[in-house]
C-alpha cells in the first residue's frame, strides 16, 4: 500500500473515531490535539487493525503518538 493510500485510510479510520475533519494533520498528536483518549484508543486500533489488516501488540502501542508516527508504523507493517 503506497504512503497516499495509508494516509487515506488512516484519515477515515480517525474520522470513524470521531475525530473532526479540520482537526486531522500529520503533526496532530493523537492524544493532546485530536483528544483520543483509552477508549478512543481502543476503538482507534480496532478499526485501524481491521482496515489495513495489521495486528498491533501491546509493545508497539509507544510507537503511535501521532498521526505521522501512525503513518510511518503502516508503511512499515503494511507491505
């Protein structure tokens, strides 16, 4: 999947989340700007697992602070 295609996806899996359109930037911190908080979170990996077909493990959770470090995460488990 190329980097285009990740963000696409990864912009409505934010969306599903109920994080608001204007709010989404690769620099967003997903905690401190777009608000996601434990459930968010949950509900953020469900929906992030299932629609690029990753399994995400409690070590690799650190690794997903924001939306560009979500990114960066995809490119490199979605081959």
């Amino acid at each position: 999947m190329n980097a285009k295609a990740i963000r696409r996806n990864l912009y409505k899996v934010l969306r599903k989340t109920g994080v608001p359109k204007n709010r989404i930037s690769e620099e967003a911190s997903l905690r401190d700007e777009l608000f996601v908080d434990e459930l968010d979170m949950n509900c953020f990996l469900f929906y992030l697992e299932t629609r690029f077909d990753v399994a995400i493990q409690n070590e690799e959770l650190p690794q997903l602070t924001s939306v560009k470090s979500t990114i960066d995460y995809l490119q490199k488990h979605c081959a």
